[in-house]
C-alpha cells in the first residue's frame, strides 16, 4: 500500500449521510468510493444526488455505475450486510451509513464478505472496537480495530464542547438537549410505529426524543461517565440542529465571556472541526458548513452561581466529513504499520 493509493471505500446505505460521503469524496485526492449498496434503483440514487449537489453535472449514471471525474462506482441493489460481496471490490473500508444495522453480528456480516473493516456512521447497539471521535480520541485508534463507530453528529458535537472546556474549567455535571431535524425514520403524518410520540407527524409536530449520547460519552470522555443527561426534541425543518447544553461548573467565578473565549481558543485548535460564531445566526444558516461544531457566543447565558448554558449549531454534512476523517485515520495507520 503506497502513501499515493486512493482508500478504496464502500458504503452502505445512499440515504443523505451516503450521499453526502460520496460527493466529498469525490472533491477529495484520497478517497474513492468503489461500490454502493442500497436496495434503491440505479436511476432514482442518481437523481437523489443529484437534487442536492452544488454541480450536478459532475455525477453521471452509466449503467450500473454512478461516475464523477475522479472514480466510478458500482450501485448493487442490496440491503443486507450479509448478501454484499464486498471482496470482489477490493475494499479498505466499508461505512455502514443506513443507521439499522448497529449490532456487531451486521457487522459481522460485513467483515465476513471481504470488508478488512467497517465503520459505522451512528453509535453502536453493543460493543465494537472503538469509538473514534476526531479532535478527540484520534490517538487511542490502533490498527487491529476492525468495528468502528464514528458516534452521531449530535455525540460529535456534545463530546468536542466538552472537550474543549473541560480543558480549562471543572465541569461537575450537565444535561444535553439537541434540537434536531426530522430525520428519515419518522412519519410525514401520524403514522403507529413503535414509539408513541414518534408515531406523530414529524412536519407538524415538536416531538420529545430519547438520545444516546449519555449511555456512550463515557468510552469517549472517561471524565465524564453518568455525568451527563441526554435528550432531543425532533422539530419540523429540514436541515439544522441546535445543541443546547447546561453545565454545572465548580468554579462560581467563571463567567460567559471566560466560556466564550475558552471556545474562541479551543477552536483555534481544531480547524476545520471546530468553529465560532458571533453573529446572532439561526439554523438555516449552517446548513452546508462542515464543521461539528459551530459554538455560538451570542447563546451563552449564566443563570446563578454555577451553570452555564450554551448553544452550538451542527448539521450532518460535518458529520460525513468526520467519518472521512476517521478513514484516513485508519489508513495512515495502516501505512505505519506496513513501514514498521
């Protein structure tokens, strides 16, 4: 494997993360995407991606392939880890980005079939190998990983505020609400499924939603294990989440602009994940920024002594550009062990 070999990479699931993934790949001078599974037609995948590009024209369907100047890429119309060959592809890595398939059995399925490994683009249902958070826990990765989570925007997110400001001040506690767009999975209209408020119409409705990140910050941030209580409200837009966090800090004395500037200094740090806004923006304004974080000095607010809110925005384009992120990872790991 020579440092110019393109990562050849396979992915699971063209939902808007997939998609999202192939087209930063290829505006990128490493990575190919050499075959997609989903149980989509060729033609509507094409067309899905190329409602949402900035050039459209870049992306051809020929066949069974969907082409960019810089790779093709087969379309498989599979929907179970277990029925892709991913060995007749040669792949280095394969990115379960449907969301279903959490459990270490699906990812099994993958490695059975010629994946080396497989990255999931949510949390995991039980445990892997690793969580890998980049700016965060990047060094902790080691070669012989094989099942691989890269969180969920919303834990990238919550974790990289953490991170940051714990580096400077005592945080004692908190809790976490992210207010997120509807996703895939709900319901346009009222709809019975297996959560009663979720079986609500996700276009009309502000509907209360359990989040993970809590059961999980602790393999990511050891400091932080039952800390932190975690939850969403689902709102009707599109694009856009809004991270709203409260943090119970030990020092009395610290104040929003002693939060504010830590962030400014932390950001500093993490260029390209890590952002800071001054203006008073809203959530459509983030949409297309490929940051995990976009710390928004006007929301922070001190109430009594102790706790701090905070407001940072998101969207899922910084957290495709993560799981990018964690692939080269993996690659320059590779590379190092095949120089040792």
């Amino acid at each position: 494997m020579s440092k110019g070999k393109p990562i050849r990479v396979g992915i699971m699931g063209f939902g808007q993360t997939g998609r999202q993934i192939y087209e930063l790949a290829s505006r990128s001078d490493d990575v190919e995407v050499v075959a997609v599974a989903d149980i989509g037609k060729p033609e509507i995948l094409h067309y899905l991606l190329c409602a949402e590009v900035k050039e459209p024209q870049r992306h051809e369907l020929q066949g069974n392939f969907l082409v960019n100047p810089r790779f093709r890429s087969r379309l498989m119309q599979i929907d179970q880890p277990a029925e892709m060959p991913w060995d007749i592809f040669g792949v280095d890595m394969v990115i379960d980005s449907t969301g279903k398939f959490r459990e270490t059995r699906h990812m099994q399925d993958h490695l059975g079939n010629g994946a080396p490994r497989v990255l999931l683009r949510t949390l995991p249902a039980d445990g892997i190998d690793r969580i890998v958070i980049p700016g965060i826990n990047s060094a902790q990765a080691e070669a012989t990983d094989c099942m691989i989570s890269a969180g969920s925007a919303t834990t990238t997110a919550l974790c990289l505020l953490l991170h940051v400001l714990s580096q400077t001040f005592e945080i004692e506690c908190g809790s976490m609400s992210s207010i997120h767009s509807y996703t895939s999975d709900q319901a346009l209209q009222d709809y019975a499924g297996s959560d009663i408020r979720r079986s609500r119409s996700a276009a009309e409705n502000i509907i209360p939603n359990s989040h993970e990140a809590g059961d999980w910050l602790g393999q990511i941030l050891p400091a932080f294990e039952g800390k932190f209580l975690t939850s969403a409200l689902n709102v009707p837009i599109h694009e856009g989440c809004l991270l709203d966090v409260n943090l119970v800090l030990a020092d009395p004395k610290v104040g929003i602009e002693d939060i504010n500037q830590a962030m400014r200094a932390g950001a500093a740090g993490l260029a390209g994940i890590v952002g800071v806004v001054e203006d008073p923006i809203v959530s459509s304004d983030v949409i297309g920024n490929p940051l995990s974080l976009l710390f928004d000095t006007k929301g922070t607010i001190k109430a009594g002594d102790n706790i701090i809110k905070t407001l940072s925005w998101y969207e899922n384009l910084g957290h495709a550009a993560r799981l990018l992120d964690v692939v080269r990872i993996y690659r320059q790991l590779d590379l190092q062990q095949e120089a040792a």
